[in-house]
C-alpha cells in the first residue's frame, strides 16, 4: 500500500478525541486524513485536512465518504455497518473489517462469540425485554446491560433484587452475573494485515463510581505474573480468532480467586492505552496505523512505569471549558498534559487525560493523586 502517495487519503469515522490523537500520529508517517463527524466542532476538526460534517450513522453520508478515501478506519464503532459491507463489496480497504465492528455492536454476540471460542466470561443469559426479564431464572444481584448503543458506562445499570425489574431497561439486553472482581485490567493486542500479532503489558483500571468511567489507570497493572500471562494469551487469541486487522482493547475482570474473564472489547484505539504515548515505546495509535497500513508492528515495551488520570468535566458545570490548577500541574516533573480541544464541558464529560510518568509506580500514583486534587475541569 503505497500510503506515501499524494493520492492516497486515510478516512476516519468519528472525529473525537482518540481520532484526534490517531491524526497526530498519521501526521509523523505524512499520512493525508480526512475525518467524518456529526458535530461540526468535533476535536478532530483543525487536525485533519478534510472535515466532513455529516452523521456517521447515516449509511448514504458513509457510503459517500467512503468513496473519497483509499483505506477506512474508526475511532467509534457505533457507524453504519451497512454502507461499509458495500464498501468492502465494492473493493475499499476496511479496517476494523465491518464482520468485527458488526459484531462488537451486539453485547449479545459478543457474548456468544466468547461461548463459542471457550474465552472465558460472565455467566449470561440474553433477555428480550422487561416482560421477560422479570419471569428469568437467574439470580440477583446481576448487571443488565443494553445489547446495543452503550458506551463509557451507559446503558448498563445494576439489578440489586427483583424490585429493580420494573425500573430495567424494556429492550434487548445482556443479564450478567455479578463478579466480585479484585481487578479491572486491560490488555490491548494488535494484528496487522500479515497476521503478526503484538500485545501491550496489562493495564488495571479504577473507575469512576457514579458513571462507571475510568478514573485512573496503571502501567503496568498491579497483578500477578500469572495472571497477566492469562489475560494476554486471551486477547491475543481473540483477535486471532476474530482475524481482525486493527489494535484490540480487552477489558477484563480478575476474581478474587484469580480467575480472568473478558468483560468487553473495543476494537480501536482505547482509553486503557492513552499512557502508551508517553509511558511505552510504540503507542496505541500509531500500533494502529501500522496494523492498517500493512507496516511492521511496534515494540510495545513499556519506557517507565505510569499513570493516566482522565479529566472528566466536573458536576454542575456546563459551558465553555476552564481548566484550573493547569499552571501547578505542569510544574510536576514526568507529567504529560493531553487537552482534546473540546469547547463544552459537561459533567464527567472526558476532557483530556493526564499520563504521569516515573522510575517507580508507586511515586508517579502519589502524583498523580495530587494532581487529581489540583486540576479540575469548570465552565466560565
């Protein structure tokens, strides 16, 4: 793939932030982007050197798109999977295939493609809707999540006892049993168009309680040799399996029995590998690119240990972003500043993210929970 030539255009559905972070990398191989996004001031906008202002999932406005662009990648997999199977049909280069986004789509499958892989799991069972959920055997508590349409910690809700039914979710949804995990990690793994696999070291996870977002993440993850070892082989042969081109997130549950069970899977750049910018040698996004272009992958050995801390808009603020405390953060030694250019903060809207860097793991979590108390995320 001659992905040098001046004729040749890489299209990105979505025009977020981890699009935005994909743009700075595809800029180091001087590779021309264009970008598709329904909101006209998405972080992507200024990067990218096409900017389409349309609905990614509106199959006409995807098809359009792709016939503009020589290779088609996402940084959101909620996109029209019918314009890009015409797409594929029609000779485009897709990757993720639209088999694998199709599929990632439906918890559902999702769940039974793990079943079918013997990858191992939550016990589940699918439920059609509200009516049927309340006449299930299945015990409580359980965690109900909408088969399609979630995303960071929406359309997930806790089902504490049969009482909770009549406030559940009346749509195709996932029951899942409720694992009493010690641990959240995640491994992110990639493979290229020539089947070379490559995985990051486990990262694990602390999440936000009131919105289910990650809050806090370390590199490398507190766990067992062990473990890791079993969570790596399992994302690695997920990808296999799926024989995705792309870069794999696999977020997964550690029991306190020490048991390792596949949450859910992100097949793009992830929140769980921001870090790998500053704190491994090749970083997520451009593993990405390399995967997708067909180039060799990169060495995934973590530089120095580290942390990432999201910065969520903070609640009761809504209006042009403020970033307080920017000025004393950036006086902390190893301390790596990614603001994602959006102009309208929210409550616990993802705002930027900040890797923290050190020799030792344990110094960079003492900054980085100082910095947690400096900096915060208000409107003007």
């Amino acid at each position: 793939m001659d992905f040098s030539s001046q004729h040749f255009k890489l299209g990105i559905l979505g025009g977020g932030q981890l699009g935005r972070m994909l743009i700075q990398e595809a800029i180091n191989l001087n590779v021309s982007t264009a970008v598709m996004d329904p909101d006209s001031n998405a972080p992507c906008r200024h990067l990218t050197e096409t900017f389409i202002h349309a609905d990614f999932k509106n199959e006409a406005a995807v098809y359009d798109f792709g016939k503009t662009v020589q290779l088609l990648t996402v940084e959101i997999e909620h996109v029209n999977i019918q314009a890009l199977l015409r797409l594929e049909a029609e000779g485009l280069l897709i990757y993720p295939q639209p088999q694998v986004l199709q599929m990632v789509q439906d918890k559902g499958v999702q769940k039974e493609f793990y079943l079918s892989h013997n990858i191992p799991t939550a016990p589940f069972k699918l439920i059609k809707n509200k009516e049927e959920l309340s006449i299930t055997d299945f015990n409580f508590p359980a965690i109900l999540k909408l088969r399609t349409l979630g995303y960071d910690g929406k359309g997930v809700m806790k089902i504490k006892s049969k009482s909770d039914i009549e406030n559940a979710f009346d749509v195709p949804s996932v029951l899942e049993e409720l694992i009493d995990f010690e641990r959240e990690i995640s491994v992110i793994v990639a493979r290229n168009v020539h089947g070379e696999i490559k995985h990051y070291p486990a990262v694990d996870m602390d999440f936000n309680p009131d919105v289910n977002l990650v809050e806090f993440l370390c590199s490398p993850a507190r766990i067992e040799k062990e473990i890791e070892l079993d969570a790596i082989n399992i994302s690695r042969k997920i990808i296999e399996k799926l024989g995705m081109v792309g870069i794999l997130a696999v977020e997964m549950f550690v029991t306190k029995e020490g048991k390792v069970l596949v949450n859910e899977i992100a097949p793009r750049p992830h929140n769980s590998g921001h870090q790998t910018i500053e704190g491994n040698i090749c970083s997520q996004y451009a593993q990405h690119l390399r995967a997708i272009l067909g180039l060799p992958l990169g060495d995934t050995s973590i530089t120095k240990p580290s942390v990432m801390i999201n910065l969520l808009g903070a609640n009761g603020f809504t209006g042009d972003a403020d970033y307080r405390g920017l000025e004393e953060v950036l006086q902390i030694p190893e301390v790596y500043v990614h603001l994602y250019g959006k102009k309208i903060t929210k409550p616990y809207r993802k705002m930027g993210h900040i890797t923290v860097t050190d020799d030792k793991l344990e110094n960079a979590i003492i900054k980085a929970k100082k910095i947690q108390k400096l900096i915060s995320v208000i409107s003007k």
